[in-house]
C-alpha cells in the first residue's frame, strides 16, 4: 500500500488566536490508496476534505492519528520527514492555478524550481527536464519563456501538471484541479492526467464535489461529510448507487449528474477522433 491513513483528528482553534475554543475538522479519517490507483474524495465546501489533502502532502499535522507513506509515519518518523527523497515523492495540483504559480516566474522557472529545490538537476539538465514535461502535457518548448498572464487557464493548470511531475513523484494531491476550468478544457486535462498516470504509474488523490468528474477518472470514491468518510465505493461504476442519506442528497443534488458524464465522455470520444 503506497498510502495509508490511520484515525486521524484536527482541530482548529475558534474566536481567535488565544481562544482556547476548538472546531473538531477531522474526526478519525482512515483510508488506503494502492500503487496506481485514483481514489476519489467527494464533499462538499467546509467538510474538511482540504485539510486532509494538506496532511497527506505535509502541510497539516494531524493532532491525532497517523499518516503513512510507503509504510513510514511522515510525521513521527525521526529525521525522515527532513529527507528530500521523501518530498520529492510526493506532489499536488490545486483548483487555483493563477494563486499556485509566482506570476513574476517564466514557465522555464515554475517548472524547474523542485528540480532545484531538491537538488535532482541544474542548468541545462533542468531545461531538458522542462522541455520534455512541456511536450508530456501537451505544450511544448514554445512555452518555456512565457508569463502566466501569456496562457489561457488550460494551459497554465498544465504547467502547474508538468510542475507537479517535475520530482518523478509517486502519489500527486489533485484537489479540484478541474473545476476553474470551462468544461471542454476539464475534459481534455481530465485525460492528460488519467494517460500520465499510466505511463508514470501514478497514485492520484482526486478531491472535488463534482461527482460526474470523479466518475469519469477515478476507479472508486469515498463521500465524506463534516470531517468524516460516511460511504466507500469500491466500484466507480456504482457510484449512482450509493446509500447514505448524505450520498443520495449530493448525487440528487446533481440533476444532470448522468448528463454531464455523458457530455465528458462525449468529449473524449471526440478528442480521438480529431487526434
């Protein structure tokens, strides 16, 4: 098992800094994520699916709980969370690509600072490796010395993808990496990251409260509901059939839930086509 979440709680403090008041955010969250695979996380705004995200990436200390990567806890295990193979394994793709990249940056500079940061390559070898990831996620060399304010989102959520892959990592955080987008353009980057997977063996955790999107990427789902997992999906293909009240009101909620997978996969089929 390549991730592994164990009870895991947070709190955050409530009515200021030197309040003593605590907001319980996760309340004993367990899952697994095998080698290869997409597991959706489903919610809505507030439910605490962020914050786990963060804590799967480093970010967000659990108060309580355990967080294991490759069978080690990234948080208690002694000098290992300092070691740079261990960050350089793991990376994430956020909805907000304009606030993910320094907009002062070239593409060249956003794509090469991990390489940098952790030490894997430098001036020429660097410029290679941002080449190549440019023509991985369907840009080019063109790009390297334009601004972020010089692409369309697709473009730039691209980069902030070919960033990402910058390290060889193993697991990628996809938290609503789609939804800022038009739909087409979800689509064609819903694609690109399931064909990356693939051919990079990538293990995907794919936050979002779009149900269709997780239906057309993921291989099974959990729905969580104020810092809790209240229904497993083991088979993304029963994902319309789910149980708990919760599940049923955010599927219900979505009136055109089976339109727009339809619409999604329409669009892949029509992107084979025009290849």
């Amino acid at each position: 098992m390549l991730l592994k979440v164990q009870e895991v709680y947070k709190d955050f403090s409530q009515g200021g800094f030197f309040s003593a008041a605590k907001k319980p955010i996760l309340k004993g969250v367990s899952l697994e994520l095998a080698c290869g695979e997409c597991l959706g996380l489903i919610g809505e705004s507030g439910s605490g699916k962020s914050t786990l995200g963060r804590m799967l990436i480093g970010i967000e200390k659990p108060d309580w709980g355990e967080v294991l990567f490759e069978g080690r806890n990234i948080y208690r295990s002694p000098g290992w969370r300092q070691q740079p193979d261990w960050r350089r394994k793991i990376s994430a793709v956020f909805q907000d690509y304009t606030s993910s990249v320094n907009p002062r940056f070239r593409v060249d500079k956003i794509i090469t600072e991990p390489l940098y940061t952790h030490r894997l390559a430098s001036g020429s070898k660097a410029m290679e490796r941002a080449v190549y990831l440019l023509e991985k996620v369907g840009l080019g060399g063109d790009y390297l010395k334009r601004y972020p304010h010089q692409l369309s989102g697709g473009q730039l959520q691209r980069v902030c993808i070919a960033r990402a892959l910058a390290t060889n990592p193993a697991f990628i955080l996809l938290d609503e990496p789609v939804s800022s987008l038009d739909v087409s353009v979800q689509v064609q980057v819903m694609d690109l990251l399931d064909s990356l997977k693939k051919e990079f063996q990538l293990s995907y955790l794919f936050i979002s409260h779009d149900l269709a999107a997780v239906a057309y990427l993921c291989d099974r789902a959990l729905f969580f509901a104020e810092g809790r997992i209240v229904e497993a999906v083991e088979r993304i293909a029963e994902l319309g059939q789910v149980k708990e009240a919760y599940s049923r009101k955010l599927l219900y909620s979505v009136l055109d839930f089976s339109d727009q997978l339809a619409d999604y996969r329409c669009g892949r089929e029509e992107g084979s086509r025009l290849a």
